[in-house]
C-alpha cells in the first residue's frame, strides 16, 4: 500500500498538481511557504496589493526594501529562492479580472482563499461552485483561526454558513447621524467626520442631523439651523443657532432647506472658510450645534436617553503645545481628548493644506498617528456626550481600521493547517477533510485546536442550493436603480457586473453593458414601477452565477439603507446589530446603559467565526 509519505513517487506526482493562491498577505506569506516546504511544485499567485510598513512585523517575507512593491512578485520570488525547482506564477492583479474567470478557475486541482474581505472571498467561492474546484478558505481574527475545505456541493460553502452575518448588521446612517448606541457607531462617525474635513466628498458619510430622516419627521417639524457669524457672539465660537420650521409653512420651509447644518459641501465650507480651521469652532459646531439640533427632535428621546452638548473647554489651548503623545492602552480623560482634537486637527490641517497646493486631499490611514489620534478623540468625546463607555484608542484602531490585530503565530498556524487539507484534496482523499478551528484558549477538552466533519450545503444559501434565492427589504420611494446596483448587488451581494431583469416581464433594469441611460438609473425604483415583493433575475457573467432577487418596501429605511430577508421581524434584528462589532463578536456592554440581548446561540454559532 502506497503510504503518505514524501518517498512515495505517486505522492510526490500529486504535490505536481497545480494550486492557486488568492492572497499574498499575512496567511498568503504562511501559506506560499508551506506549499513549498510541503512539496508542492506549481503554485500560482494573484494579488493586487502592494508592500505597506505596516505589513513587515507579521508578513515575513517582506523587508523594509519592499515597500511599495507588489505582494504577489516579492512573496513568489522569495519562495523561489528557497525553492529553485518550483513553479511559481504571480499576478500583481485583481481576482475579479475576466481573466481569471471560471474557465481559469477549472485548471487548478485546488484553490486556497487567504484574503480578508468578504466580498472578494464570496467571488472566488462562486467561481470554484461554477467548476467543481475544491477551495480551502482560511481565516484568522487575533488569536482564532478557521481553516475551512469546501467541496462544491457535496459540502457547505462560504456563503452557506453566517460568513455574512456583518451584511445583516450594518449601521443604518440615521443611526451614526443621530442615535448611536455603542462605541463602533461613534467610531464610524469619527472616521465620517475626518473625510468630510479632509478626505474625498461622499454624501453617504453624512455626520450631521438629518431633518429628512423618519425618526425626526414624525411630529411634523423640519430641523434646520443657521451657520453665519454676523449677528451673535455664540456663533463667533462655532455654535449656531437652531430653529424649527413648520412643515405648513412653506416660506419657512424652503428657507430651512437652503441652511440645513451638516451637509457635506457646508461643513468643508465652515471649517476651510468660516473657521480657518479653528479647533474650538469646529467641535462647537459637531459638539454642540448638531447636538442641540437633535435634541430638537423629540421623537427620537422618547425611549432613548437624551445627549448632552459639551462645550470646547477654552482653558485647555493653553497646555495644547506641551501635549505629548497619549498612551494607546489606557483610557483617556475627558479633556485629554479634547486636547488630542484640538492637536490632531491642527496638524493634520497642515498636512491637508500641503495636499490642496499639489491639487491632492487626504486619505485616511489607520497607521498615520494624526488620523489615527483624531478619530481616538472623536470617538470618545461623542460616546461621553451620548453617555456610551470609553474605548482604549488600542481598541479603537482595531475596529476603525477595520481589522482584528494580526498575530503571525495564528497565521502561521491557519496556514499550515490549509496545507494538511490540501494534500488530502490533491491525494483525493476528500472523506478525510476536516474543518479546523484555532481558539484563544482551550476548549472543553483542554485543546488549542479542535475540527470536526464537513457539514452538508444548505438548502438555502445563495451561492450553492440548487436554487438560488436572495431577499431585500429597501425603501422603494427613495433607493435609486443605480443604488440598487452599488450597495445591494455589489455591495453587499458581492457580484461584480450584475444584470437584472424583471422575472415576469424580462425587462432589463440594471446592465453590466452600460447601455442603460443614467437618467433611468437615476430614477427610484417607485419611479421605475417596481412594485413590493417583484421578482428579479440576477446574474453575473464574470462570476457564473446567477440568482432570483425579491425586493419588499419599508418606508422608514433611507435611500441607501437596506434589511436581508422578506422584512418581517427584521427591524428588530438590524438594530440589535449595532451591539456587535465589526467582526461579528459581542460588543462588551456598556458601563453606563444596559441594553437586553439575546445570548442563546446555538453549538453552532459558538464556533470561531473568522470574516
């Protein structure tokens, strides 16, 4: 009998089999060396990314020399010198290129994932479904990892499982504009706040009250404010006045209108040309102004404890230019953050006005200090008016740079633990597959690492059953075809071009051709006469898939706001959302307000679920 083992020429003839690699980061650095270790002889790579400082403490292929190049050449070349007899071919690329569409997909014995977003992980799944590739999707949060094996419909696939439990969780912007709740809304108003100072124009990314939103209408008053400087003493410190409107008052209205505080355009006004970028003025603007503006809408507290504005303390510019840096892993005092706003923001300006001479903005970088202090701040001084509990700036990193504190070890780990499933694959030892998990501390049976058998496909999911069904609930009298398209379909579907035709009818609402006239995308889809509960046909040529979409109408949703499912039930679970973070863990439960969750998960959910 032919054993495992490297002595073996057939095994050895196995370990010739080609393999791809999407992803040549932290896992792909791990994981590209194992190959080679392990015998592997043909290895292609693709990864669009470039060599940050940021990735040399963990992904050790990389020296300080590599910055800037691409991940795929330097980790191949790497390898390669090791490994001379290798076949090694890197693609400095993106997956989602036609070129390597499902027909390149099929010419690989297997296909390993070691990427850390979820829609291009769900693109290579959805390739690997179309041709009956076996994929190996690895994944690592902190100190858990996962390894998962997946055979095309003879086992659950990525999207099978509550991979995409974070689509479901989203933070609609009512909720950062007006209601946060825990420290992740404030984290991403903090962030919303930068871009909108300094950063590239998106409307999506509004921090100000909204007077259009459903909450604030509901007793029949539109919240406007001023924002000129002439005529009161308050405004020369950045706080505006703030006025109510009646709706049946059409002069009044339509003046309203015209000086709603927070618009995108406006803020980057006040602060580049009302304000010269004065520290106090602006948090008295977001502090205190927008502050009182949502106090104005009594709808919104009437089972919510009220904010309260805070006032920039004038007495702290006096020690801003002694201020040193702050310790990230303890918590900051009250006017600790104040004076981080106030020398963040300045010296970020300096950097920002650098920029605009070159015709360039900024971008932010979690790994820039000023950003990084700026949101720090900003965060906490918003939690401290919404009565939410302090985050450790350590803490605050990990989620606003949307990610989980890398740790090589686990990487490693995960990594090897890819290698030992694929063997079995390529030694069509497939009954052997095993699902692997990494904890942070033994489990029941006092180990570190634990698997279990592959489970079934399910019926239901979206990318794999044999009949492929996804429902959305949207606001049809305000979400736009061409919002439809961006933020359900590519967003947070994760197709590439789709292609969308009414069910019944068969016409064509959305195209990949570009032959729809923005004029129509533009429209609503009320406008467009889709009706609650039509049925869709969805496709994506790129991706070989395709699905049937049922859209349902919720009024009070925004424009670009949307709920997973047929709605019913559904606004409960997307608000309880917000009590987790980013990476789909609990939240820890605010010291000041105690909210009523839901603990009773099952065996399942309790596993590792790495994103």
């Amino acid at each position: 009998m032919d054993t495992e083992t490297w002595f073996c020429s057939k095994f050895r003839e196995d370990l010739k089999k080609p393999v791809l690699m999407v992803g040549a980061g932290g896992i792909g650095c791990e994981l590209i060396k194992g190959l080679g270790l392990s015998g592997f002889k043909n290895v292609h790579v693709i990864d669009l990314d470039t060599i940050d400082v940021s990735n040399l403490n963990r992904q050790f292929l990389f020296r300080k020399e590599h910055v800037g190049k691409s991940k795929a050449e330097v980790a191949s070349n790497a390898i390669l010198q090791k490994f001379p007899d290798m076949n090694i071919k890197w693609h400095h690329a993106s997956v989602f290129d036609p070129e390597f569409g499902a027909d390149y997909i099929a010419t690989f014995a297997v296909v390993f994932n070691a990427l850390d977003n979820a829609r291009a992980r769900n693109h290579v799944n959805r390739l690997c479904i179309a041709k009956s590739i076996p994929l190996i999707d690895a994944g690592t949060s902190g100190y858990l990892g996962q390894c998962k094996p997946i055979l095309p419909t003879m086992s659950q696939c990525y999207e099978c499982t509550p991979q995409l439990r974070d689509e479901n969780r989203t933070y609609p912007g009512c909720t950062i504009r007006n209601t946060p709740s825990e420290p992740i809304h404030c984290i991403v108003w903090a962030k919303f706040l930068f871009n909108q100072l300094f950063s590239e124009v998106d409307a999506h990314e509004e921090i100000s009250p909204n007077e259009k939103d459903p909450e604030a209408e509901e007793n029949g008053t539109d919240v406007t404010s001023t924002t000129g400087f002439e005529n009161d003493e308050n405004l020369k410190n950045g706080v505006a006045k703030v006025t109510i409107s009646q709706k049946n008052d059409a002069t009044n209205n339509e003046n309203g209108k015209e000086a709603v505080l927070g618009t995108t355009s406006d803020l980057r006004h006040f602060a580049e040309v009302e304000c010269k970028y004065d520290a106090a003025k602006i948090f008295n603007r977001v502090f205190v102004t927008d502050i009182n503006t949502l106090l104005k809408m009594d709808s919104l507290w009437k089972t919510r404890p009220k904010p309260t504005p805070l006032t920039f303390d004038a007495s702290l510019e006096l020690g801003i230019s002694q201020v040193t840096d702050f310790n990230p892993h303890q918590e900051w005092s009250l006017a600790q953050n104040m004076v981080a706003f106030a020398v963040s923001l300045a010296n970020i300006t300096k950097k920002y006005e650098a920029k605009k001479v070159v015709g360039q903005i900024l971008t932010w970088d979690k790994d820039d200090n000023d950003s990084m202090t700026f949101v720090y701040a900003a965060t906490n001084i918003r939690a401290h008016i919404f009565d939410i509990h302090q985050t450790l700036p350590f803490e605050i990193k990990s989620m606003a740079g949307r990610i989980i504190t890398a740790i090589a070890s686990t990487n490693a780990i995960v990594a090897a633990m890819a290698v030992v499933e694929a063997i079995k694959i390529v030694r069509d030892q497939k009954d052997q597959l095993r699902l692997c998990y990494l904890y942070d501390e033994p489990n029941g049976l006092g180990k570190f690492i634990s698997n279990t058998e592959l489970d079934p496909p399910m019926p239901t999911c979206r990318a794999c059953a044999p009949v492929r069904r996804s429902s959305y609930v949207v606001n049809m009298d305000q979400m736009t075809l061409s919002e439809l398209s961006k933020v359900v379909l590519i967003g947070s579907c994760s197709m590439h071009e789709p292609d969308v035709s009414n069910n019944l009818s068969g016409n064509i609402i959305i195209s990949s051709e570009g032959d729809i006239p923005e004029t129509f995308m533009a429209k609503t889809l009320s406008e467009a006469n889709i009706k609650n509960g039509e049925v869709f046909d969805c496709s994506d040529f790129n991706q070989n898939y395709d699905f049937l979409l049922t859209l349902y109408h919720d009024e009070k949703l925004g424009p670009s706001e949307f709920l997973i499912g047929d709605g019913k039930g559904l606004k409960k679970e997307a608000e309880s959302s917000a009590h987790r973070l980013e990476n789909g863990d609990p939240a820890k439960p605010s010291r000041k307000r105690q909210f009523s969750t839901n603990d009773n998960e099952d065996s399942e959910s309790k596993k590792p679920k790495i994103h």
